[in-house]
C-alpha cells in the first residue's frame, strides 16, 4: 500500500531535483580568515560579523564552509578537545553538533542570516543552538579559520539549496555536524 510504488516515486522526485538544481550559482563568494585566539568576547567578534552582515545584505540564502587555514594542532588534538568540551561544559550546557571523523573541513551549512549562523558557530549566540561554539573551546588553541560563504538568488527553492548542501556535505566530509535538513 505506502511501498510498492516508492521508488518509482522517489525516482521521480529525485529527477525534479536534479531538473531544479541544474545551472543554479550563487551570486557572489567572499572568504574570510580569522583566528580562534582572537575571540576573547563577543566585542571581539563584532567587525567580522558587521562585515559580513554588509556583505550579505540578507539578500539571499547562504552555503557555507568552515575550514581550517593551517595544519596545527592537529585535527586529531582539535578533535580531543572539542570532545573534552562537549563532555564537560557543566551548568554552561552549550548544544554542540555531532562529531566526525577528523577533517580540515569543520562544518558545511546555510542560513538565510548567515551574520547571525557564524555568530553562532563563533560562540556568541544561544548556547541552545546547535553550532561549534568556538569561543567556548577552541580560543586557546587559536585555530586558523577560513570561512567561506556563497549567497543564491533570493528565489532560490529551499529543496534546491538542501540538495546543493547536501552535495557539498557528501563531497568535503566535514568533521562536525550532519547531512541532511535539521
């Protein structure tokens, strides 16, 4: 009754996708670098978040990468220390993503206030939010970040921007968080 015809359903769905994803670009691409020793507070945070709140002009859904600039400390000591984090953040119970296996690719993402998301993922948003919350471990480890970000057409379909996600999730293997719609 709900099986038998599923994939042929899923088939076509996912070939509406494909149509609906074919020859969709963003508008523009900017990459900052910033450093995780620089973060003392959120005060600290404030120029890169104007600039990027500029950049955006909350004109359009964002994908984002955040990667590691540099090889040191390792992924593996980055790994131990963000999970010594997430095990003992005590009455400060942050919500931290899920952990993967080590990577130089930290976390692959959208928003529609993408100023607001790396807030967030900086450590100066709601400690409710699922985010890397940086300030809260990673400041003494002072990590070289790239963050890149490419902004779509304000149009763009929510289906079309979660595929394109997911594609970039499924290519670079980031080592927090998870594929798929939240």
């Amino acid at each position: 009754m709900y099986f038998e015809a599923l994939p042929q359903k899923a088939e076509r769905n996912l070939l509406r996708t494909a149509a609906a994803v074919r020859g969709v670009l963003p508008k523009r691409i900017e990459t900052w670098e910033v450093w995780t020793g620089a973060f003392e507070k959120e005060g600290d945070a404030r120029p890169l978040i104007d600039q990027i709140k500029k950049w955006s002009c909350a004109d359009g859904p964002c994908l984002y990468v955040i990667s590691r600039s540099t090889d040191s400390p390792s992924s593996e000591i980055v790994s131990r220390k963000f999970a010594d984090a997430k095990d003992t953040d005590g009455d400060e119970r942050r919500c931290y993503p899920r952990l993967n296996a080590p990577s130089s690719i930290l976390y692959v993402g959208s928003s529609e206030k993408i100023h607001q998301r790396l807030k967030e993922h900086l450590g100066f948003g709601s400690k409710k939010t699922f985010s890397l919350q940086l300030a809260a471990w990673a400041r003494q480890l002072d990590l070289g970040l790239k963050i890149c970000c490419a902004q779509y057409p304000a149009d763009t379909p929510s289906g079309v921007l979660q595929a394109l996600e997911d594609t970039l999730w499924f290519e670079l293997k980031p080592m927090f968080g998870r594929q798929g719609a939240r």
